[in-house]
C-alpha cells in the first residue's frame, strides 16, 4: 500500500522535530522514532539510514505509515501491531502482492517483524489520487483500469481469504434495521423493507465469481501518473463477480457529486457491468447500503440514492 485511504481515517500533519528527520505522526499516534528500535534497525538494514519520513495524502489504518526517504532510495512503509486486531489485513496483503501481475501496483519490496510488529515496504509509487468528480479526464482511465484488473485477475490468483458470497453470506442488515432501528428509517425504506431484507438474502449467490476483486476502491487507492492507473491498499480483496468493483465505484462517484444516473452511464463503459444482470447489481447495492445504514456510516445514504433509483 502506498499513500492511500481506509475507512474514514484522516492523517495529521507533519511536524518538525529538531535534529531529526521531519516525521509523520500517524492517527495512531505512532512517529518513525516512536517505533521500536529493533523495528528501525531492520528496516534500515533494508534501505539505509531513513532521513525523512513524510506521511501519506490519506488516512491508514496502520499503526504506522510513510513514505521513507532512505540512502538506498525511497519506499513506502506501512507497519502494525502484530496485537492489532488488523494486523491480518496487512499479513493478506503482504500474501496478495506477491500473486498481483506486473502494473498492477507498487510491488512489496520487503517484509521486517520485530518487537511484536510487523512493517511492509512497497515501492515508492508516482501520482495523484484519482478524481472522481463529474467532469473528470480520469474516469475514462479509471474505466480502462476495471476492464484490466478483470483480465488479468480472472481466475482468481490462490490465496487463503473468504470468498466475497461467503463474507456477505448470512447477514441481516434490512432485517435488523427494521427490528430494532425502525425509528431511523425514513418512510421510503419502511415502506421497502421486505423488498430490501430479500435482495439482502439473495446477494451472496449473485456476487459470486472467479475474479479477485480489491473491494475498496476509492478515489485515492487509484494512482494516476499521466494515462497510467496503480491500485493500492490490497488489505481486503475476494473473488467475485468481475463487475463488483465498478459497482463500488459508482457508489463513490455518487459520493462525489454524479447522480445515480450519471454514475450508471458512466458504468456503462465497463464490460463486466453492461454484462451483470440488474437484479444481481441491485442486491449488491442493498446489502452494502443496509450495511452502511446499520452502521450509521454517512454513505448509508448515498447507497440508499442508489436504491431508490434502481427500485423507484
């Protein structure tokens, strides 16, 4: 993972610490000269003495995370807790870098454990996050980028993770809702209830597939460096149905300000969309909008627009 978003984190600034490199304090709390030394020593047998460490544009759900400017060259090191109740998502991604064909993203250059923490080093990865907004010349590449995640990940590469209809499978979003958050819930979904509990149910046998999907995609896990796309933050992929990760999408394009009808026709432009079936699609948006409505999480309502769209 290199400079990239998760999960409505937020990074601090940098401060300046004299006689030091300029550190990155993360959400965590965690600065480079916070880490344990045997973590540092190993890093650095790796890259060199480390001299500045500047943090990510976005959030991290690491412990640690920056961008080491280092004697033997840059490279961008996550690192967690092995205490951390997340720290498998960094092990997954670790396991899911070394099966990413070529141009993917950034390749894992290292692996350090010590002191009861584990640190990932990628390669330093050019560009900016993607813009998603209505209007913009990158979601044309963005497209292109779908349809070439799912070429070259169909079949699924091996790896040891929950299949996605087996991580959805069982759950009781819609139906919890209406038991007991009722009051939450505005008229519109009352009234869909029972329509939004089924296509809950259903979803799992309709997002199966054979395609290893990133499942997170936002804009600044998408890098763009000129006409080329690098996708980051490979902590919860699955294989599924190839459209799925255009169907995350869309909910943020909708995030950012397109319609549900202008992020389906730019949708349209997607081959694995233009072939899922609409029933298949609508489910997905159902249990991801129950999921995010249950939370109380802001894009339970973008997900709900969605909803009305395709229901009415």
């Amino acid at each position: 993972m290199v400079a990239t978003a998760a999960r409505n984190d937020r990074p601090t600034p940098l401060v300046a610490c004299p006689g030091r490199a300029r550190l990155l304090r993360t959400p965590m709390g965690h600065a480079w000269h916070d880490l344990p030394s045997e973590l540092r020593t190993g890093i650095e047998e790796r890259i060199g003495p480390v001299a500045r460490a500047t943090p990510p544009a976005a959030g991290t759900v690491s412990d640690f995370s920056a961008l080491l400017d280092a004697a033997d060259g840059p490279a961008f090191c996550k690192a967690v807790r092995e205490d951390n109740a997340k720290a498998w998502m960094h092990r997954l991604e670790s396991a899911v870098n070394s099966v990413l064909p070529p141009g993917i993203g950034p390749r894992l250059l290292w692996t350090v454990e010590a002191a009861g923490w584990l640190a990932l080093g990628f390669e330093r990865a050019p560009g900016r996050h993607a813009d998603l907004s209505p209007g913009s010349a990158d979601l044309p590449l963005v497209a292109r980028t779908l349809e070439t995640l799912a070429e070259t990940l169909t079949p699924a590469p091996p790896l040891r993770t929950l299949r996605l209809a087996d991580r959805w499978s069982g759950q009781r979003f819609w139906c919890t809702l209406g038991e007991r958050h009722r009051d939450r819930l505005d008229p519109w979904v009352v009234e869909h209830l029972d329509t939004l509990a089924f296509a809950e149910r259903e979803a799992p046998g309709l997002i199966d597939g054979n395609t290893l999907v990133h499942t997170d995609l936002t804009g600044p896990n998408l890098l763009v460096e000129g006409s080329t796309v690098q996708v980051v933050d490979w902590a919860f992929p699955a294989p599924g149905a190839a459209w799925v990760d255009t169907a995350y999408l869309v909910i943020r394009l909708i995030q950012t300000g397109h319609t549900p009808q202008e992020a389906e026709r730019w949708a349209d432009s997607v081959s694995m969309w233009r072939a899922a079936s609409p029933w298949a699609i609508t489910t997905f948006v159902a249990a991801l909008a129950g999921l995010w409505t249950l939370r109380a999480d802001a894009l339970g309502a973008h997900g709900l627009a969605w909803l009305r769209h395709r229901l009415g």
